[in-house]
C-alpha cells in the first residue's frame, strides 16, 4: 500500500515523533509511507529511514484557500495513494477539501486520528466523510461516538501510539560510561531510589504535586531523590523558578535535581524505581507512561488521566485516585517496598502498527 501521512510540521513533538516512527514502520512492513508537512527538524530522519516527504504550506490557516487546496489535491492525484491519514485541524480541514473535489474513482480512504478531546468541534463536517476514525484513547473514542456517533460511518477504533520498542529496548544493557558520568555530574544520586518527573514545565502537568508528594515521601523513606525533567514553554521560565522556590520552601535542596531537557529517556526510565504522570485530568498525551513501562520501570498515574488505559493493562498497581498527595504516597511507599511485574503487551510500535495496516487492508478491501 501507499501511505500518506499529513501534519503540520514534522519538529520534535510527540505526535511528529510517533508519525516519524509509524511511517519508519510502514517502511519496514515493505509498504510506501509519504508524509506532507511544511518541513521540519525531523525531515532528514524521516527520508533517511525510506520515507518520501513532500513541502507544503498545510500548517497555514486560512487553510479554505483554494490554491492551497488544488496544490494538495494535484499531488494527491500524482501520488493516487491507498490511504491518506490525518490528525491536526488545519491539514485535516484542508485535506477534506482537497479529497472532496476528486472524483469516488480517484478518492483514497480517508482515515483520521484523533489524540484528545480539545478542540474537535472542527471534526463536526468532517466526521461524515471521513471513512475511519482512529482514537488514541477510550476516553476518546467514547467522546467522539457520544459527540458524532449518528455521522460517523463507522465507530471510533482505539489504537495507541505504540512504543518504540527498538528504541526502547529493556533486553539492552545501560552503558556503565553513562552511569559513571550521571554520577561525576550529580554525585548525590548514589545508592538513592530514583523517582522520575518527566513532562513540561507547565501547571497543568503536575510538578507541584510531585514535589509535595516528595516532601512526604522524604518523611517516610532518605533514600528517595525526585529527577524532574523537561522544560517550559520560551519565554514563561518564570514557572520553572516557581518550582525551584517550592522545592527549597519544602526541604527538598538535597532531595531533588531540574535536569531540563534530556536525550537519555531510555537510560533514565531504566535507573528509575517509578516514573510519574500527574497531569490535570484534561491534559492529553501519556506517553512517557508506556516508554517507562516498556523499560520496565513501575509508573504511577491517576484513573482519570490519558495513560490510565495502558496501566490498568500492564501494571495496575500504578493506579490511583485523584484526592491529594495521600494516594500518590501510599502507591509509592507500595511499589518501592513490594513492586509488582510489568506486563507490557500490546503497547508495541510494532503491535499498534499491525493493527493499523489491518485497518487499513480492511478499508481498502471494501472500496
């Protein structure tokens, strides 16, 4: 099959990430991938690993420009793919515009990803088109049905974005180079029991919780150290020295490093005794979850939030309720003492790709 893919932009986000590996996997099941995007950082990986990328304005808005939409729908009847799949507003939008104007004998199957449920309204004309509907999530798939359910064509399929399992091997071994080096540079992580916060510096992700629930731990157990990591938006840093202030205000200067951005998930969700997802109920991805997950490392997130699916499944003793830090506590306390095996199957880059091509052999066998 011929598979385009269109977003945005292709820079480092997680879904441009997950879009890089999805069309790296394509290639690899000897299927063609072909993403559209207005370019990016990521765009060398991506033709490096097979995969042709062709440059289009589709991150522009007004995206009704008609121009802009005979460019799109020329290149798709040049390319004349199996599927094109699409997730963002503004190429999904443009995308419809584009298929509608080809005649049913030259349309592909249009399949459309959604990741969260912020700001579908703009899915309202598109929904009874489009011929397939991926959800990254059930709570997604459940809002999309109750929202669209009598436009739909077919119900809402749930397929997460898998993990890159090469990428994040358990069965590789942690470079002792790595490990010395982590230590020469932070030396205060010796013989402690690394409790890992990655996400960005925002409110809406957690960290302030985190620190509180640290400040408690801390109480109970001296050899715990929180690794915040990630960092916030340009221009707002003004967060990040909030959380600098509250770890001092708490008595965490000796139990807690900010490390920013880093290049070494793999290495740290490996060293860590449990990774951490607090984000507002609201807030999408969870990603971190699974990688930590698929690394072997026991993570901790409330029932309500988007990686909840992906622990009941692999680990549910990470499970908790969202009532304060005294949860979060008591499943920390829990998971250091008495940890249980991580179960961590159907999760894969490889296994939620199979189930997409599926999909996809489906639709294009019913045309």
């Amino acid at each position: 099959m011929r598979i385009v893919q269109i977003l945005p932009e292709l820079n480092g986000g997680a879904v441009e990430k997950g879009v890089l590996d999805f069309a790296h996997e394509l290639v690899r099941n000897g299927h063609e991938s072909v993403v559209i995007s207005n370019g990016g950082e990521l765009v060398s990986r991506l033709t490096l690993r097979g995969s042709r990328h062709i440059q289009l304005p589709v991150h522009k808005k007004p995206f009704w420009s008609l121009r802009l939409v005979r460019r799109l729908r020329r290149v798709l009847l040049e390319l004349q793919p199996d599927i094109i799949q699409v997730g963002a507003r503004v190429p999904a939008r443009l995308t419809w515009l584009a298929w509608r104007g080809l005649s049913e004998q030259q349309r592909p199957r249009l399949v459309t990803t959604v990741h969260n449920t912020s700001g579908v309204g703009f899915y309202a004309g598109l929904a009874a088109s489009v011929e397939q509907v991926i959800a990254a999530s059930r709570p997604v798939a459940d809002y999309l049905q109750s929202q669209f359910g009598k436009k739909l064509r077919r119900p809402p399929l749930v397929i997460h974005r898998g993990v890159n399992t090469r990428e994040f091997d358990r069965s590789a071994p942690i470079s002792g180079h790595w490990q010395l080096r982590l230590l020469n540079d932070y030396p205060q992580l010796e013989g402690k029991n690394w409790l890992l916060m990655p996400a960005r510096l925002t409110p809406a992700q957690g960290q302030r919780t985190f620190l509180q629930m640290l400040a408690a731990l801390a109480q109970e157990r001296q050899d715990v150290f929180g690794l915040i990591v990630g960092s916030g938006d340009p221009g707002r840093e003004k967060y990040a020295r909030q959380l600098e202030q509250l770890a001092l205000d708490l008595g965490l200067s000796d139990k807690v490093l900010f490390l920013g951005e880093r290049r070494d998930m793999r290495e740290l969700y490996a060293s860590a005794q449990i990774t951490y997802h607090l984000a507002e109920a609201a807030e999408p991805g969870g990603d971190t979850v699974a990688e930590a997950l698929a690394m072997n490392c026991p993570a901790i997130a409330y029932r309500d939030s988007a990686p909840a699916e992906v622990l009941q499944q692999c680990f549910p003793q990470g499970l908790v309720e969202r009532d304060g830090i005294d949860a979060l506590l008591a499943a920390s306390l829990e998971i250091l003492q008495r940890p249980r095996a991580i179960d961590f199957t159907g999760f894969s880059l490889e296994e939620t790709t199979a189930q997409t091509l599926t999909v996809y052999e489906d639709l294009c066998q019913s045309a």
